[in-house]
C-alpha cells in the first residue's frame, strides 16, 4: 500500500490565493444579490430589513426610477441585432479567408486593431464622423457600428480557429455525391461548425449587451441600459439600483446558459449518432 503523500506548503498558499480571488470577483455580486432584496425601508448597506420584491417593482411601477424600461427596449434589440451581424460576418470572412488572397494579411489585422483601441476613443471618433456628415447619432445606427466594431473581432478570432479545424474532405465528398455549394454550406459545413457559431452569437450579444464606453458617445439622447445604470448612480441612493443590477446579470447568465446547453446537446446528439 501506497502511504498518503503530505502535498506541499505551496498547494495550500495556491488555494488560499484561488478563494480570495474567488471572493473578490464574486463577493460584490453576490453583496449586490442579496441587497436587491431589501424592504423598503432598508438602505444601500447591510443588514438586510423585510426582504421581499419591492424594489423590483419600482423599477418598472409608477414609482420607477430612470426610463429602465426604454432603455431596456434598446438595448435587448441592438445586442440581438449586433449578435446576428456578428455571426454573417464572422462565418462569412471565415469562409473566404480559407484561400489566401491578395489583401488578406492587412484586412484581418484592420478588423482586428478595433480591439486595442480604446473604446471612449473610438465613440468620440464615430461622433465626430457623423457630426461632419451631418447625421444624428442613434442607437439603432451609430452605436450599432460601434458594438459591431467589438464583437466582430472576437467572432471573427473563434470562426477562423473552427473553420481551420474543418477538413476539406468533407465538402470534397459532398460534392462528389452531386451537392452543390450552398446544399454543401448549409447541409455540412454549418452543422458541424455550429457550436462555434453558437460561441460567437454569445459573444455578440453579451459584449453588446453589457458595452458601456463605445456607447457612451453613440446612442443619441436615448440610452441604452449600460448607460442608464451609469446614470442612475449620480441619482438613485435606493436599492432599484441593486435590482437593476440583478435583473441584468440574471439576462447575461441566461444568455451564457443558453449559449452552453445548445452547445452541450449538439454534442450529446453526435455523440448518439456515433454509438449507433
């Protein structure tokens, strides 16, 4: 019998150092969490009085706070919007660029220079752009290319490093059986490189969803929730700031769960398919 190894002093500092991380990156969160939960009689801080749902109501009662339900309204259809531009255009360029062609070095590292720049510089330049020519600045047009000019980089990265991984064998026996280029592309490029395309969608939109500095000069006299929760906290000395705060991580982490259990049951399904 093997005797029980004593593991070194530096597992345990390595522990200790992964839970106060943990703690930090977590512990505001969860603080937040559960003070969204406070009567209304209770402040910004601990203890937490009466808990209940009051101040999720206010949010969206007469009584509410900030227009939460407009910017709301922008928000959630501008991120859909960027998720599915994202998505055409990554897996678009992922195609093309399999055969190298003149350009091709100078365009991928272009769209990629977006991700080093800062997001505030990049809003005041898109401001600047449509203040020449004369255009207003919305949220369903400026702020749109301004998102588009985050997330497409990221989708672009994961569709290169799955469409990579796809051997051509596949499309070369496609065609051979008589299929043409679109029967080829629909019917088994994107379903074998759907959970990559299932990854850049949730880039797409919780980058979109959460972006704050290429917003903050780009969406016109409406805001959208980044934006208005930044505002609420130079008025709002209540909890509804909290429950905004939950009611938004709730949606990106719905979203992070949607995104994984597709992913999950396509996989499953191969894996079915294999063992027949």
């Amino acid at each position: 019998m093997h005797k029980h190894q004593k593991r070194p002093w530096t597992f345990y500092v390595l522990a200790t150092l992964f839970t106060l991380f943990v703690i930090f990156l977590y512990g505001p969160m969860i603080s937040i969490f559960i003070l969204s939960f406070q009567g209304p009689t209770g402040g910004l801080v601990f203890p937490l009085t009466d808990p209940g749902f009051h101040w999720f109501g206010a949010l969206f009662g007469q009584a509410r706070t900030g227009d939460v339900g407009g910017a709301f309204g922008r928000t959630l259809p501008l991120a859909l919007a960027v998720m599915v531009a994202t998505v055409v255009i990554s897996v678009a360029a992922g195609l093309a660029f399999r055969r190298r062609f003149f350009g091709s070095s100078v365009l991928f590292y272009t769209a990629l220079a977006s991700l080093i720049m800062p997001g505030l510089v990049l809003s005041i330049g898109i401001l600047v752009a449509f203040q020449f020519l004369g255009l207003p600045t919305r949220w369903y047009s400026s702020a749109f290319g301004a998102h588009l000019s985050w997330t497409l980089p990221f989708g672009l990265l994961i569709m290169f490093a799955v469409l990579s991984r796809l051997d051509p064998a596949y499309e070369e026996a496609a065609y051979d059986l008589g299929a043409t280029r679109w029967q080829t592309l629909t019917q088994v490029v994107v379903p074998i490189v759907l959970p990559g395309i299932i990854a850049v969608s949730l880039f797409g939109f919780t980058l979109s969803y959460d972006e704050f500095p290429r917003s903050w000069l780009t969406t016109g006299p409406q805001n959208t929730l980044p934006i208005e929760i930044y505002t609420m906290t130079t008025t709002v000395t209540s909890p509804a700031l909290y429950a905004l705060g939950t009611v938004t991580t709730i949606i990106s982490f719905l979203a992070i769960g949607l995104a994984l259990g597709s992913i999950g049951y396509i996989q499953h399904r191969r894996r079915n398919k294999k063992s027949f």
